[in-house]
C-alpha cells in the first residue's frame, strides 16, 4: 500500500518507521529542512508514563482565571485567545471533574507503559543513542498538602504498573545530592524509577535515517497546504511541490492537524498550548543533577542531556503565535538558578538556545489516534505535553491498524468518535 504521512516529528517519523518496517512504500512530507524542528525540537526531554495526567485536573479553570496576566504563572491564558477557546475551553472544563479526568489519565497512562516498552525495544534492536538516561524521574514538593495530592494521584496509575516511591526531605538529597543548597526548600519528592529521559530530535533524527533503510521516503521543505476528498475518502494531498496521490494519508501535523483537518470538514478538538525550553551548557559544572527534576509548584522541569541541560515548562494559551516571551524566559533562568544555586557561576545566558514549540492539545487530555470519518485517512496527533512519551507506541499502534494487523492495545479510547 502506498502511505502519506503528514509531518516529520515524533509521531510522524515512528509511524512511518512502523509502515517501513511492515512493507508499505510511505512517503513523509515536512515543512521544515528536517526531521522533528517544531515541536519535537527541544521539548521537555522526559519520557514519562508517571505524568500521564491530563492538564485539566479538577480546580483548572479557577487557576487559568486567577492567573490571567501573572507572566509567572504556569498556566497563562492570554486575553486574546479567550475568544477562539470558547468552544474547546468548555468541553476542557467538562473533562476537569474528577471522574472524567481520572478515567482519562488511565487511557494515558496504558498508552504511555505502552510506548516506553516499544521505545527500549528499538534502542536495542537499533543501538540508538540520544543522551538517553534510565535513572527515572524526581518531583520535588515544598510543602506536605501538594506531596498528598502527588502521592494520591501516583496511586491511581498503579493499575498500569507504574511504580513511584515517597521520599522525606533527606532521601530527596541522598538521590539528587545536586539540590543540597535548597534542602530547607523541600518537604518531600516522589521517585518514578521507570521513567527516561532523552533527545527527542537526536532520537527522531536517527529513526528517520532507519526509516529511510527501511524504504521510506521524506520530502522537506514541502508545505502541506489542502486535502482532497472524494467518495468518503481522501483522493490527494496539495502542496507546495504538486499533488501527491496515495491509497492511505496520516496527518501527523501537531496542532496544525486541526487546521488542514478543517478543510474536509473534520473538526479535531485540539488546540496549541505554548511551552518554553532553555537548553544550557554545563560548561564544565561537575556536580550537576543527574536526574530528571520536576517542581510541581512551578510546573517547569530540569532534565540532564549528556552535557547539557534542558529546562522546560509553562503553558500557555495564546493561539498558534511562537513569538518568545522574554518574561517566561527570564522566569526559567531564575527558575534553575533557583533550583541550583551552584550553576550561577556556570551558566551563560548568551550560548542559550531560547525555544518554543506549540503542544496540540485536545480538550479531554487524550491523543487522536486510528480512523476518521473518512475511510483512508488516519491521525496521529493531539499528544499534549506527552508526545515524548507517547510516539513509539503510538506510531506502532498507527501504523498496525493501517496494515489491518491486531493492535496491542485497544485503539477505541483514543479515536476520534469518542467525542
């Protein structure tokens, strides 16, 4: 079968990865010079099934209201989106009381111990390295209210095998020796020894160049720019460099899906959440973390790449606009001087690499995967912050229903007719 695969991100290039591997000739169309330069460029880093958890955790919608224009806030939503959030804003709302949201932070977590399994998998088959790291994942808590709301929703993830263990003040210190200067700060930590952490664009780099042994073919610098439908199906895909024509198309755009999506009247419930990353040198610091550290009460994480660091976080609500704030920049360089007081004398904001990137959020917390209503086209998209996590076993879910192969999870929780 001859596939189209809309996007060469994280979710793009697994599951053209996937239809490669099963004998399929597949071409990738990308916008950018590469493979994973938007999004999947310079994320979180974190590959965890333990933050599997949707945003819109029952009490959001008090919080976005509180910090409207607090350019600290983890959350922020800019007056200018109001408007063309309503209608998903309500169904995100809807999604926030506790039965929905903890029924939907299970179907996150399956799929994210899913996809971590398929993901070791080809590390090995492959030899694949992206400053990869297995030593888990460390939240951290300044007081003893926050540390029980983390402990209770870590106990709802036990069904899906995800392990976590409590942590006082001094066991926080004995595995990250690194936040000593800011033990008075720390009440607690929750430790989830399964989690990884890694390069998501070295990864996708390197799966690319596999796919591409495998006979897939990536075209870049090819905007995607309409769909064509006939007989409830998609008949070709308009670009920039002509019209391309396949038994089978993939829109694995990010939050851009929902926008070409819209031209063949599908309405896909995402929408782009802002998120920032620093990537910072160690610049010979020797006593820097060698763990993934997140501080639940700033919502931003610091995650070790070989010799570098990555910090991440903030959400934000301000349309599909990736101009850089240089408020919630200089909110993330305090934030890791903070952390590690020590780096100061490390760091150099000038080598900095300043980056965004526009997570596609759907307004149940939920990825889009499988079927539409049109019968040849697939999606691949809506991951939120866990497309890292998520990608590998969501493109070999993909890439299986399209071969009419017998999927390892049930796909049903996450299509499209669920809404």
């Amino acid at each position: 079968m001859k596939i189209i695969i809309m996007g060469a991100g994280l979710l793009g290039v697994t599951t053209a990865y996937f239809l490669g591997r099963q004998g399929h000739e597949v071409i990738v169309l990308e916008r950018q010079k590469g493979p994973a330069l938007e999004t999947s460029f310079a994320n979180g880093g974190m590959i965890t099934p333990s933050q599997a958890y949707p945003w819109n955790r029952p009490g959001i919608f008090r919080k976005l209201l509180a910090w409207m224009g607090d350019e600290d806030a983890p959350f922020l939503l800019r007056a200018n989106a109001v408007l063309p959030l309503l209608g998903w804003g309500i169904s995100f709302i809807r999604n926030s009381g506790m039965q929905r949201y903890l029924l939907n932070m299970q179907k996150n977590a399956k799929l994210a111990a899913y996809s971590l399994n398929i993901l070791k998998q080809l590390r090995q088959q492959h030899d694949m390295h992206y400053d990869e790291t297995d030593k888990g994942t460390l939240k951290i808590y300044k007081n003893d209210k926050s540390l029980q709301e983390g402990l209770q929703l870590s106990e709802r993830f036990s069904d899906a095998g995800i392990q976590f263990k409590p942590l006082n003040g001094q066991e926080v210190l004995t595995l990250e020796p690194a936040l000593n200067d800011v033990s008075d700060d720390i009440m607690g930590g929750i430790y989830y020894p399964d989690d990884e952490a890694g390069d998501a664009y070295e990864f996708c780099r390197l799966l690319a160049r596999q796919a591409e042994i495998n006979g897939v073919q990536f075209k870049y610098q090819i905007d995607v720019i309409g769909l064509e439908c006939s007989a409830g199906g998609i008949s070709g895909v308009e670009s920039t460099a002509g019209r391309y024509v396949a038994d089978a198309y993939v829109l694995a755009m990010g939050s851009y899906s929902a926008l070409l999506a819209k031209q063949v009247n599908i309405y896909l419930p995402i929408q782009p959440v802002k998120g920032y990353s620093l990537t910072l040198e160690l610049n010979g610091w020797q006593t820097g973390p060698t763990i993934p550290v997140i501080d639940e009460s700033m919502h931003a994480a610091v995650v070790p790449l070989g010799c570098r660091l990555r910090v991440a976080g903030m959400a934000e609500f301000s349309g599909y606009n990736t101009d850089i704030s240089q408020s919630r920049i200089d909110n993330m360089f305090r934030f890791v001087s903070t952390l590690y007081p020590e780096f100061a004398a490390f760091l150099d904001r000038s080598s900095a690499l300043q980056w965004v990137g526009l997570r596609p959020y759907t307004c149940d917390g939920v990825p889009l995967l499988g079927r539409t209503p049109l019968n040849n086209l697939y999606l691949n998209t809506g991951h939120g912050h866990l497309g890292w996590t998520m990608a590998s076993g969501s493109g070999k879910l993909v890439a299986d229903l399209i071969s009419q192969r017998e999927t390892a999870l049930d796909i049903s929780p996450y299509q499209l007719d669920r809404f």
